[in-house]
C-alpha cells in the first residue's frame, strides 16, 4: 500500500512541474542580438535563436524584476517562450547575475 501511495504521490508531483511550464519552449544560451523587440541567443548546441518579446514579457535578473535595459550582449539567459510555427515569443527572460569570482 506505500509502494501505491508513493507512486501515486510521484505522478501528481511530476504532472505539477509539467504543468507549470505548459507548453513553453526553454532557450537557453548568450545574447548576441538585442532588437527592438527580439533578442537573439546563441544556444548551447551552437545555433541562434532569436526571440521576441512586448510589454508582456517578465524579465527577472537572479530573483528581482528587471528589463530589457538589463539584458547586455553576452549576458547568459533563459527564456520560457511560446512556439508559434517557426517563431518564439519569450513569457520569461531571465537573465544570469554575474558569478563573483569573474570580473
């Protein structure tokens, strides 16, 4: 009976974090773009992505509420975006905070 209500447990904890995310594509990588209204990251597999954003989007830096005034090229990002076809719409951007060892 434990066996079941740990298991039980289990799939409504996984079904909690996938439903968080919804259906968000995640892009992960280095600004090296910065539009008007899109940013474009260079990915961890090499490639670019450039992605979009309004006045919707939340930006965050470590735990605090930022803008796109706090993105700089090189800055490390995650982005939780909307896929439309070929296109991508970030909901999120947050960006990296600097390690403090680095300078």
């Amino acid at each position: 009976m434990k066996k079941l209500a740990s298991i039980l447990i289990l799939t409504l904890l996984l079904s909690a974090l996938a439903f968080a995310h919804g259906n968000l594509t995640h892009v992960l990588g280095t600004v090296v773009e910065i539009g008007d209204h899109s940013l474009s990251v260079k990915t961890t597999d090499g490639s670019v992505k450039v992605v979009a954003f309004d006045a919707d989007t939340h930006f965050l830096k470590g735990a605090s509420p930022a803008t796109v005034k706090d993105v700089a090229i090189g800055s490390r990002v995650v982005i939780h975006a909307h896929q439309n076809g070929d296109k991508l719409h970030a909901a999120e951007v947050r960006i990296g905070t600097a390690n403090a060892a680095q300078h």
